[in-house]
C-alpha cells in the first residue's frame, strides 16, 4: 500500500512540477555542427512535460559561405538583440543554458552570467568544440585568471570532449562536467547499397579549408593511380569563399569526385547510409565532436578521419574506423584503398560504429543535461 501511494505522489509531483530552462543557443539556418546539435537536444527536450524551454536563437545572419570568425559589426547587432530579451526572461525561469564560441565566452557570457547571478537563476555554459582550454592558456596572465575567475563561477561547464573536462579541471575548474555532443537516435532505411563493385565515399560538412577536402581530392588522385579499385567520393556541404576556386578546380581534374550541394538539416545519418565510408580529413585543431562522425555511428559506416586531438573519444584506429596524420595524402590515399577492397573490414567497422552510437544518442545526452542542471527533478520523457 505504501509502495502505491509513493508511485502516486511521485506521479502527482511530475505532472505539477514545471521547471522553466532559458536556453540561449544557435538554431539551423545555418547548417552547422553546434546548430544541429541545439535543434536535436530541443526535440529532445520537448518530450518532457516537465520542462518548458524558452530559446533565445544566436544563429548569424551572414552567409555560411564567408569567413565568419574573428569580431565583425554583426556581431555585435546579435549581441544587442539577446541582451533584451535575456533580460526579459531570466526573472521567470529556473535555470540558463548558453552554447557560447571561444569569443562568445569572452565578451558576452560573463554578463550573462553577471544577470543569472543577480537572479538567482543557476547557469550552465556550454562550449562549442574543444578548444577553450587552449585560448585561456594563450593568453596573458592576467586575462586568463579573469577567464578562469567566470568559468568558476557558472553552476557548471558542460564539456562537448572528455579532453576540454580534464583539462579544465587541471585550470582549477571543478564544475566542469562531460556532456557529449549529440543527434537523434536515427531510423535507417537500410536499403541494400546499389550492387557496384564501386567503393563509395562521401564528405558531409562545410567546405572549409581545414575541413580537408583539398587533401581528399589529392588523396583520390594517389589512389587512381596506386590501384585499379572504382573509388568515388560524393561531396555535400556549403562551400566557403576561401576555397571555392581551389576546390572546383580541383573537382574538374578529379574524375572520381563530385559535388552534390548542401544536404537538407537531419538528412545526415540516413544519406551517409548510402555510402561505403564517410572520410573528415580535418586538420582543424579545436574539433570537439563533429556531428558527422556521430551521425556516421547512427548509419553504421565506417569512418576515415585525422589524428585531431579529441577524435580518439570518437574513432578507435581499426576498430571502426581510421585515425590518419593530418595533411597527408598519402596515407589517406593507403586508407582508402584498404577499406576499398576489403568488404568484411568494412562490415566490422561499421557494425562497431553503431554499436558506439548509444552514447551520443539525444535522448541519452539529454537525460544526462537534466540531472546536471535540475538534480533531484523526476523528469518523466513521454514515448516519441
């Protein structure tokens, strides 16, 4: 009898208790790693009744194509925008979510941080990538111990990479939890690939310079003439303005290479299915976890990809996929041939790929978000 009447008042306690997250984060357009990874952890968070999520969006307005780093008027326009509405939500909501770049943890988070405080409204900050830790080590004494003064300050830093955790940790910041990056749990359409002896490949994400696709197409070069395999590559993705020319020239003299423009948003896991591999030569030294590679676990192919400081979390070499040097065609060239003609080697990859999935499912990640920033809630996930 105690038993029931306990289910019954946690029941009763669910469906009253309504906590208000303020979630302050770029939604797609424009495509984009941290972007898709809001949008996935909002459906997410939208099947709990206990939840109710205001989003503030700091998507760009710029064209994706154009360089977009660095400080620009933009920016600062943007800036101007969140603050008011910042303002107006903080007083009603329980707790703050902010997805912040290396600048974005510079300039703007620490005045929101300042007015959560102010509230008291506890608040989460969540970097992009995974380069945090070595901006603040760059910096001069005195800028960093200001960096490092805010960090410690927020209820917690929710890290994208086991690395940045540690790491921050080692600068003296305890609140830093390990929250991995994250997509739905896909359904694959796992329709028998075309019947071809062909080895197909694709490249999915911007196509930027150390994104590496310039590599690739050398690397498809090397391996035309190294091996007689039918090796294609299929390249989806916007197309910077700093490698255009180079890039297209490079597909005109390059056969077994194509592009096929920019992928509808959440198509990922179910396009990269198609193929024999999905091949990232980033030498991009900040990647946190690049939603390709988890998109690539869902649709169970194996992956090529570089030796970029956080990608062991991802890719064990030869076991589902390859970690190759950075830069190096060649051996991107010997990578590629070796999944070529060798099916059962794929097979096995992409079946451990899969099986690695789980952790950065959403509805794992989420679940792990809501016991971070409102420990002791009994939030109940409806069915999907």
């Amino acid at each position: 009898m105690q038993i029931i009447e306990s289910k019954q008042r946690i029941k009763a306690q669910t469906a009253t208790t309504v906590k208000r997250l303020l979630f302050v984060g770029p939604k797609p357009p424009p495509i984009g790693g941290s972007p898709l990874t809001v949008q996935a952890m909002l459906a997410e968070l939208a099947l709990y009744p206990s939840i109710q999520v205001t989003l503030i969006n700091t998507s760009p307005a710029l064209d994706v194509r154009k360089k977009m780093t660095g400080f620009n008027f933009e920016k600062v326009i943007r800036s101007m925008l969140i603050l008011p509405k910042y303002v107006l939500e903080i007083p009603r909501s329980d707790a703050v979510l902010v997805f912040a770049n290396d600048l974005f943890a510079i300039t703007l988070a620490p005045l929101l941080l300042f007015l959560a405080k102010l509230f008291h409204k506890p608040f989460y900050l969540k970097p992009v990538g995974a380069g945090l830790d070595l901006f603040i080590n760059a910096q001069k004494k005195i800028f960093r111990e200001y960096l490092l003064f805010v960090l410690r300050a927020a209820d917690g830093i929710l890290t994208q990479t086991k690395l940045l955790k540690n790491d921050l940790n080692k600068l003296g910041c305890m609140n830093a939890h390990y929250l991995p990056g994250c997509r739905p749990l896909a359904k694959i359409n796992q329709s028998p690939k075309q019947g071809s002896s062909e080895f197909r490949m694709i490249f999915l994400g911007h196509i930027t310079r150390l994104k590496g696709p310039l590599v690739l197409l050398d690397a498809l070069k090397i391996v035309t003439e190294m091996s007689a395999e039918p090796v294609t590559c299929d390249f989806f993705g916007p197309i910077h303005d700093e490698i255009h020319d180079e890039f297209m020239n490079g597909l005109k003299s390059n056969p077994n290479a194509r592009y096929c423009g920019v992928a509808e948003a959440g198509t990922g896991p179910q396009l990269i299915s198609e193929y024999d591999a999905l091949v990232l030569p980033t030498y991009y030294d900040t990647e946190g976890h690049p939603g390709v590679l988890i998109e690539a676990m869902h649709a169970g192919v194996p992956v090529i990809t570089t030796q970029v400081r956080t990608f062991p979390e991802l890719i064990t070499h030869g076991v589902n996929g390859f970690l190759l040097p950075t830069q190096d065609s060649d051996f991107l060239a010997q990578a590629i041939i070796l999944l070529a003609v060798d099916p059962e080697l794929r097979k096995r990859m992409g079946k451990a790929n899969h099986l690695k999935s789980h952790e950065f499912c959403a509805e794992n990640v989420v679940g792990q978000l809501l016991k971070i920033v409102f420990p002791g809630l009994l939030a109940v996930r409806r069915a999907s």
